[in-house]
C-alpha cells in the first residue's frame, strides 16, 4: 500500500492484451488488442482526483482501488432494480483491484442526480430561484437542509474543464426523448432510495449522488420500453456522492463529509494560495491534506460495506 501522494499525474499503464485508447478526469480505457471482442472496454480507476473541473497534481494513495471495489459492492446491491455494466474482474495483475471489464455502451449524454438534501450547485440554484431544476422547493431552506422528498436534478455533461450544466427533465427528454427520459428520472431516484436506506444503516447520510447510464448499441437488453437502461461507470463512491455522518448532521452549515469535500475546502482556503477566478491551475496538495483524504475515502469504503479496506 502507498502512502505518499505523488505530485505528477499518473500515466496511463501498458497492460498485455489491451490497447489504452481514452483517458478521462479519473478513469483511463483499454480495448482489447486483437480486437476479437469489440463488446467490451476495461475500466481502469486511477488515483488522480478531480475539484473545481481540474484535475490535480497530486494522487491520493489507494483511491482508484476504493472507487472499484465500493462499486462493485453498490452494484451488486443494486442489480434487482437495474443492470449493470461489469462483465468480469478477472483483469491484468498490474491494476488488479482498480479494474473491471465492462460491457461497452452507448452512453446517454446526461449526468444523473438524485438529491435528498439541499446542498452544493442545487443550494445555489436554490438560493437565486427557489428552485433546482425548475422544481419549485420550500422557501427558508439553508444549507445541508433534508428535502420533502428526493428530487432528479439532470445535468449536462462536460469536458474536462468544464462546468456541467443543471437542466430541467424537458431538457433531457429533448436530448434523449421523453420516454427515455422518464426511466432514467425513475431509476436515479430508486437507486438513491435503496442507497439512501443502507446507507443511514451504516450512520451515513447519502445527501445527494450522480449517476451514468447507458444503453447495450447490440440491443440484446432491448425490452417492451425500449433499450435496457444499464448503470456505468462509477457508483455511489465519495468521488460522486456526498456521504454525511449522520451524528453530526447539523443544517445551516458546511457538513463534515466522507467525499473531496475536504480537498474543495483546501484549494479555497487562504492558506492554498490558489485564485480559483484565475484561470491557473490548482497548486499541488500537501501531504496533510492527501492522508486526510484518503483516510475519509477508507472509512466511507469500511462504514459503508462492513469489510476492512487491505
């Protein structure tokens, strides 16, 4: 296990019999070399992170491999309410751990969000129309706030340096029609209801995640509604949630988290020294800072499953 934060980014990794061919934010994309199966991509979780649409110059030790395995665990918790994309784990010795084979999808062009609590981007959409999403919320609601019920907050993809942008459910039925639509706003908010319930059983609050999902292009998922929806890329993980612990939930303020959240702070901080407004990229993070992260990133992985991170 490593335990010092590395300063540059990591490259990409040769692997045997897999062709890299995309680097995301965090995840980088092999096909396989001979091209005999053209169905599936391997998924490799890197230990670089993301704030504020930049990627950072420093890794956090071990993070890729919490990401993986937090995903596998949520996946399988959740393949009665909608399938997934995990072909297999059996994955080259190299990125053992942080790795999946997964089934290769069209991928619907639409980030979505469920929320259960009123905070980041929907606190300031909030506060300047009442509203996340063109839904209409309570007035006096403060930060941190419990919403009536859960609530689908779409929002539009974005390269990396990127804003994404929050957009109202016609949006997204006119990008992917209304049918479509209607199941992807369906499905987020199941999943955030099932993962919301064992969540608070490990003295979690889940205030809010995102979700990816696409569709098989073979049509072998294709049912009487069309296309199967397939969940993808990461799920439920501190990189696209926000995990609270409940005992010290308390509304009107920033809230103690097991996400970046402890990073965000930092870059904005004085002592960061970084002019978010200055289009300069983020200073590196000291080494307080990565173990701090990290150890959150563990203890969401070791609340959440029951199991000891090694």
């Amino acid at each position: 296990m490593s335990t010092q934060g590395e300063t540059a980014h990591q490259q990409a990794p040769a692997l045997p019999g897999w062709r890299h061919t995309y680097s995301g934010k965090i995840r980088d994309l092999y096909v396989p070399d001979d091209d005999a199966a053209d169905d599936v991509v391997l998924v490799v979780a890197s230990d670089k992170i993301s704030a504020y649409d930049h990627v950072l110059p420093t890794t956090i030790p071990d993070k890729g491999r919490v990401l993986t395995q937090l995903s596998l665990w949520w996946f399988d918790r959740l393949s009665d309410l909608v399938e997934n994309h995990v072909v297999s784990t059996d994955v080259p010795a190299e990125v053992a751990g942080r790795a999946m084979i997964c089934r290769r999808l069209e991928m619907y062009p639409v980030e979505c969000v469920a929320r259960g609590y009123l905070t980041g981007s929907g606190l300031a959409e909030y506060r300047e129309t009442g509203a996340v999403t063109g839904i209409p919320l309570p007035s006096g609601l403060r930060d941190g706030d419990r919403l009536p019920e859960p609530i689908f907050t779409p929002a539009t993809k974005a390269e990396v340096g990127e804003h994404d942008e929050n957009v109202e459910l016609a949006r997204v039925a006119d990008m992917v029609g209304r049918d479509v639509a209607e199941r992807l706003r369906a499905t987020t908010l199941a999943v955030y209801d099932r993962a919301a319930t064992l969540a608070a059983d490990a003295g979690i609050l889940l205030a809010d995640t995102k979700l990816e999902f696409g569709a098989d292009p073979a049509g072998s998922s294709a049912g009487a509604d069309g296309p199967a929806l397939i969940l993808a890329d990461e799920v439920l993980t501190p990189d696209s949630s926000r995990f609270w612990p409940a005992d010290r939930w308390q509304p009107g303020r920033s809230q103690p988290s097991y996400d970046k959240q402890f990073v965000r702070d930092w870059l904005t901080s004085p002592e960061s020294g970084w002019d978010r407004a200055a289009d300069v990229p983020p200073p590196p993070l000291p080494e307080e800072v990565v173990q701090r992260t990290r150890a959150r990133y563990v203890e969401a992985y070791e609340r959440l499953t029951g199991q000891a991170f090694t």
